[in-house]
C-alpha cells in the first residue's frame, strides 16, 4: 500500500489585520512512506546531541527570536540547530508547499477562509495524478486554528478518496517541526519582499543575502509548483 504523509503547520492566524501579523501561512511538508529517512533522522539526533539539545523540539521562531528555551543560548548554537535542520532537509530533499493570504486584502474571517480554500484546492487540482498514485494519504495536523481544520478537511477529502486526519503532538514528529521551519522561512521570504525583516532577524541570518544563500535557495529546489 501506498502512503503519503503530509505534515502541516501555519503561521498567523485568521484575524484582523495588522502591522505585526500580516499574513496568514499554510506549509505542507510530503512524505512519501517508501523513502526512508531513518538513517538521516539518526544522524540529526546525533548532531542535536553533540549541541546539547537531545530528542529537543526545534521550534525555528523562538531559535531566531531567542525565546522561550532558547531565550539564554548563544546565537552561535542557535544558528547551528536551525542549519541542522536544514542540513536535514538538504539530505532528504523534502518536498513541500506553503501558501498564503494577505490579511489586508480580506473582508474578514469567511473571506479569509474560502480564499486560502481556493488556493489549496486548487493546488490539489493541478497535483491530482500525482496524489491518486497513493492508495492512503494521511494528514499530521496540530488542529492549531479550527479554520484550517475545516478547510483541510473540506479540500482533501472531498477531492481524493482515501484520506486520515492525525492530530499530532508537534515535539513527536521530525518533519512537522520541518513544516514550521519552512513555513517560518517563507514569512522571512515575505519579510524580504517587504523589507520588513526585524534587527534581530537581520543579526540572525547575516541579513537578507545569509536568508536566501543559506535556507531560500536550496527550499526552491525542493518546493513542488
């Protein structure tokens, strides 16, 4: 049997609009069950070990923002569990898709929602060949904004035929922390495109150049048009 994982994560949400929050993302990272990634997971877990972090969850906006437990680390480690993950992702050349809105150009709440819907349809629409190869399709989802919930279940199941919703505990799975990575990337990407980046994140990457040489570059290969 055929299986593809999709591990899904969003950043923002689907209020009003304002300066702080301005979009709203959706990432789905893909995983096709007959890639195994065991050997590369073993060797992350390793490296995380070496930098003191083992079986850590690796939540990307508080290791650039110097958060919560990251909130006393040097920037030095820092930057090195995030390049980890992307080390990670380099290795296994992950698939993926973020979509997105623009909070300002919507009404409000239903307006938001039927967008984003539009958009995810219609990417499952121009992928529909590829995803029916797979007899199962299972989606690994936090259940974050009851928003999203809805329209994946809306999307998905109505448009493929054989699809399973897990609700996930973010610290459980490797590639749903990839999934807040790269949706954590693309409202960099973003930032970049409105010059919005904040001090702290231009001290982080080394600017707008270490943003897209480092992570944005080798994440275009991988993204699935």
């Amino acid at each position: 049997m055929k299986e593809l994982s999709i591990f899904i994560d969003e950043s923002g949400d689907f209020g009003e609009y304002n300066k702080i929050s301005p979009y709203y993302i959706v990432t789905m990272v893909f995983h096709d069950q007959d890639n195994d990634i065991a050997g590369c997971l073993d060797s992350l877990e390793q490296e995380l070990i070496y930098l003191g972090y083992p079986n850590h969850c690796l939540h990307a906006g508080p290791i650039i923002r110097m958060e919560a437990e990251f909130k006393n680390e040097d920037i030095v480690v820092r930057r090195k569990l995030l390049m980890k993950l992307m080390g990670f992702i380099r290795k296994i050349k992950i698939k993926h898709k973020s979509f997105y809105i623009e909070k300002r150009h919507t009404k409000d709440i239903t307006d938001a929602t039927g967008k984003l819907s539009r958009l995810i349809g219609t990417w499952v629409k121009n992928n529909y060949e590829v995803l029916l190869k797979y007899d199962i399709v299972k989606i690994y989802y936090d259940n974050g904004q009851v928003e999203l919930s809805r329209i994946l279940a809306s999307v998905f199941n109505v448009l493929l035929p054989s699809v399973e919703t897990k609700k996930v505990i973010p610290s459980d799975y490797r590639l749903f922390q990839v999934a807040d990575f790269i949706c954590t990337m693309k409202l960099t990407e973003l930032k970049i495109d409105s010059h919005t980046m904040s001090v702290q994140e231009q001290r982080f990457f080394g600017g707008e150049e270490g943003v897209i040489k480092n992570y944005l570059k080798d994440l275009k290969k991988y993204e699935i048009e």
